[in-house]
C-alpha cells in the first residue's frame, strides 16, 4: 500500500517536474510499498497502451464531440463594456456638475441612471461567474 501523502505524485510520477520525480524516486526506492504501487501504475500504463494504441475514434464521434463543445459566452465581455459605460456616465455626470453647474434635477437623474447600470453590471457578472448559469 503506497504512502498516502505520495499516491497522487506516484499516479502522475512521468509529468512531475524534476525536482518533484527525484524526491518520489528517492521514497520510492526506500519505500516497498511505494515501489509496488508505482510498479503496478506503470505495467497498467504499458497494457492500456498496447491495448488502445491502434484505435482511432471514428469521425462521426469526433464531429459530435467538437459540435457539443460550448462556445465561450460573450456576457462577461457585454457587461465589461456596460460598467465601462456605466463608469463614464459618472464621470461625465460629476464633470458637469463641476464644470457647467447642471442643476441638480438633472444631475440627480445622471447619477441614478448611471449607478442602476452600474448596479445591474455588477449584479449580472457576479451572476455569470456563478454556478447557476455554467
């Protein structure tokens, strides 16, 4: 029974780095568990090899892999540009308000637009980065 804290780096012992694969060999000629299991993952590699190493998947099954797969969605790009926009309106509501003394009806409007848009950017992104819509 291998070493617990060594089983996953023994499962992918070919893909470590350098470092890593020379601290697994050196446990693993210290250890007969280790070497046993590492023995056994290595000869199930070369059976599956030689097992599958002539199979190809046929095109139809390739075609309706590629076909299934889930173009990446647009929604965080959309929001992005409507928090950038969202932003400016600000800025352009403050830059008025400083500059030309808009009256404050209008500056009022300005900002509560400006903020709902910013509200519902950040409410729409936290929601595309949630579980729910994936």
């Amino acid at each position: 029974m291998p070493c617990a804290e060594f089983e996953a780096k023994l499962i992918d012992h070919a893909n470590l780095p350098d470092a890593d694969r020379r601290l697994v060999s050196e446990h693993v000629a210290a250890c007969a568990g280790c070497r046993e299991y590492l023995a056994a993952l290595e000869s199930m590699d070369r059976q599956l090899e030689a097992h599958f190493s002539g199979i190809t998947a046929p095109d139809r099954l390739r075609t309706s892999v590629f076909a299934s797969a889930e173009a990446p969605s647009r929604i965080p790009e959309l929001l992005d540009g409507a928090g950038w926009i969202a932003i400016l309106g600000i800025a352009v509501a403050i830059g008025w308000y400083e500059r030309l003394m808009v009256d404050v009806a209008t500056l009022a409007w300005i900002g509560a637009s400006a903020s709902v848009v910013a509200v519902l950017w950040l409410s729409l992104r936290w929601l595309s980065s949630s579980e729910s819509l994936k």
